[in-house]
C-alpha cells in the first residue's frame, strides 16, 4: 500500500469519533501521523484515548497501536480477583474433616 492510498483509506471512514493528529517529521525522515478516539461523555465532556499512530517511512505505511497498560493491569488485578474468590469459594465449602462415608462391609 502506498502513501496516497493509506491517505484515501484514512478518509473514507465515517468515525466522526476518530480524530487524526497533526503529521510531523521524524528526523530519520518517517512521517508520524496520531490517532486517538474521542468519547462522548453523558455530562458533556469528552475523554480521548490513543489509538496508536501511522508511520510512514520510505512510502510504505505501518501501524502502531498504543498499548494501554493500567488497562492491562485492571485486567490481571480483576483475573486474581476471580481466581482468589473462587478458591475460597471451594474451600469454604468442603468441611475440614474426612469424608467417612462409605461401605465398610467390603473391608471385611
């Protein structure tokens, strides 16, 4: 894909939430283009969050998402969370005693 290709892509989607960021020049002669996402809040404000970013370099455009990382680590924090509770769950559960139930006839 080519550089005024990925431009025409770009334009032609129809998110109004999308909002692309001013190009700029890296020194190694890439161009960096921004996109974050804009989310309409019920009070009126908006909150945008980063998407990641389009390189350009040498013609051929690459992307780069943004990794969110307190996302990901609410994420592992609610998994251990889960986990912890489903284990006390099942040992709450099951008695500390043995299981004493059974036929002793066979024994004999």
């Amino acid at each position: 894909m080519r550089m005024p290709e990925a431009l025409e892509a770009l334009s032609t989607e129809n998110d109004p939430d999308r909002v692309f960021g001013e190009p700029y020049q890296t020194p190694d002669g890439a161009t960096v283009i921004p996109v974050s996402k804009v989310r309409h809040r019920r009070d009126g404000s908006r909150v945008t969050r980063a998407l990641g970013v389009f390189v350009i370099k040498d013609g051929r455009p690459t992307w780069v998402p943004a990794v969110d990382a307190t996302r990901l680590a609410l994420m592992g924090e609610l998994i251990g969370l889960v986990a912890a509770t489903l284990a006390t769950v099942a040992m709450i559960r099951r008695p500390p005693w043995p299981d004493l139930r059974g036929d002793l006839s066979r024994c004999v």
